[in-house]
C-alpha cells in the first residue's frame, strides 16, 4: 500500500490462498462416517466482478475459461450473479474429489486471468442434518467454516456450526474469528 493509497483511503485488495482448499477432502471421510453428511455433488467459487468496463473486456475470456474448466475436469460449470452483485462459478460433480478439483481449477483460471483479488468464497454443499450443512472456505483467510441455515427466513443453527467446528478443526483450517463466518443465505447451490 503506497501513500497515496492511504491518503485516499484506498486499500489492496488481498490475495487469494487457493493452498489450504484442497483440506476438505480428507475431512470428507469423518464428514460422512462420524457426522453423517454426505457431499451433495454442489460447490461454487464466488467472486466480486470487475468494475463494469473491465469485466465487458473480461466477459469473452471468462466464458471460455469456463467452457475448458469444463471439459478439463469434466465437471458441469455454470454461471449466475446474485441480488448483492456477486458472480457464482457453480461446480457439479458427483465425485466429491473430481468436484473439488473443479472448485479449484475454476479458483486458479480465475486468479491466473486476474480474478484473483477477486476470489471471495468456495461453498461445498452436505446433506443428512435437519438443513443442509456447508463448508465455505474463504479465500483471504484461507480457513473454512460450518454454515447451517435452519430454513425459518434468515436464520441459522450457530450450535450446530459450534459443534461441526469443535469436531473438524484438527482436519480442516477453522476460521477462528467467529464475526468472519458470513453466512450465504439463498446459495444457488
């Protein structure tokens, strides 16, 4: 950060830690045989797009990134944006290995095109709780945490997310700040 950075109140945005994602394979096996929750085949990489003139330019190239994370992982990927202007990459793959291999893949392209800055959130979706369960990773911390939506409006089970930490935070990165769990409430995945 220069000076006039700080005198302007800019900041730099700060970069992506792609390296600790990979984690949550190997806490599938206590995912699925000590807490019951199944990988659903659903992930997503969300990242804030470009200023409107820059992500026109990057709009062609995103497309074809897209189109060979596709056919190089063999996974499905689509594209939405959400109502708060947040781009979501989707990922499905009914092997959970092959989809977070996609998830990460998709997180590369996008940083090797300049995205990177960018790169925000990796979902993975669980099911066999009362809700479903997901792990998000955040990219700037490189740490995940447990989201359980309880599906009464805006609400979500912090017990439960409490509890999902206690048991998985000798295999995965926990986030330790607990006011940077954000929820994703209405997830397209």
């Amino acid at each position: 950060m220069g000076l006039t950075d700080v005198l302007f109140g800019r900041k730099k945005l700060a970069k992506a830690q792609q390296e600790k994602l990979f984690a949550i394979s190997t806490a599938r096996i206590t995912l699925e045989t000590e807490l019951g929750l199944k990988p659903t085949g659903d992930a997503a990489v969300v990242f804030k797009p470009l200023s409107a003139a820059e992500f026109v330019r990057a709009e062609n190239e995103l497309q074809e990134l897209l189109d060979s994370v596709a056919q190089e992982s063999h996974s499905k990927v689509e594209r939405r944006g959400d109502e708060f202007g947040f781009e979501w990459l989707i990922v499905r793959d009914n092997d959970f290995e092959e989809l977070v291999a996609g998830v990460h893949l998709v997180a590369s392209e996008l940083a090797a095109n300049g995205f990177g800055e960018q790169l925000l959130a990796a979902p993975f979706k669980f099911s066999g709780g009362k809700s479903p369960v997901y792990f998000i990773y955040g990219f700037k911390r490189g740490a995940y945490w447990p989201f359980v939506p309880t599906g009464e409006g805006k609400e979500r089970d912090n017990s439960e997310e409490l509890e999902l930490k206690a048991k998985l935070e000798k295999e995965l990165p926990i986030e330790q700040d607990l006011t940077r769990w954000l929820a994703l409430f209405d997830a397209p995945i």
